[in-house]
C-alpha cells in the first residue's frame, strides 16, 4: 500500500507524492525534489529537515524524541506543529499527511 502525503511550501505550492510504509517523510520529499536538505542523512544531528505538520495530522504522529526537540531549536521557523522530517515514518495511519516546507528550508547539495 503506498502512503499518500501533500507538501505544501508557504507559496501555497502543492508537491503529492507516495511513500512506502517504513519509508522516512525525508526520505519521501527528496525523492520529490523538494528542499529538504537531511545533512545527517536522518541520524538526528541536524535540523535541515524540519517541516511543520498540518495540524489536524500533529496529534496523530508519536511524540517527538527529547533529542528531536532539541534538534529543533536550532530549525529557522519553528512552528508548534514542527518536526523533523527524518523522524516521521510513513505508517497506513498517516495515508494524506499534510505539511509543509518552511520557506526558510534550503538544500545546499543543489547550490
């Protein structure tokens, strides 16, 4: 079964794609083209992954590690809803996840 899952960026640009259960959101929206950096490689020591989650679908992820959270003081735009996308792991229960792509997100491997 392929995982349905939107990225927006904050142009209200729209990028669908499908994941495999057990695939990475990072993983995902690289294969999408999209500017998510993943300097670690999805090992944590980083926030070049950051994306904030739609809100409906927030409550619906497992919590965040206290590892990931203090990834994320170092992330440009932090919202409530924010993660790192190398955290998420595509599962049935999150078929249509919605987030977004900070504008703030840039992929160095592409300058």
């Amino acid at each position: 079964m392929s995982i349905k899952v939107r990225f927006s960026d904050t142009q209200g640009n729209v990028t669908e794609g499908a994941g495999e259960p057990g695939q990475s959101l990072l993983e995902l929206g690289q294969a999408l083209g999209l500017p998510l950096e993943g300097t670690c490689e999805g090992q944590m020591a980083c926030s070049t992954c950051h994306v904030i989650v739609h809100a409906e679908w927030f409550d619906r992820l497992p919590a965040a590690s206290e590892e990931e959270e203090d990834m994320l003081d170092f992330a440009a735009g932090v919202r409530r809803t924010s993660r790192l996308s190398c955290q998420i792991d595509l599962t049935e229960q999150l078929d249509g996840l919605s987030v977004t792509v900070p504008s703030e997100a840039h992929d160095m491997r592409r300058m």
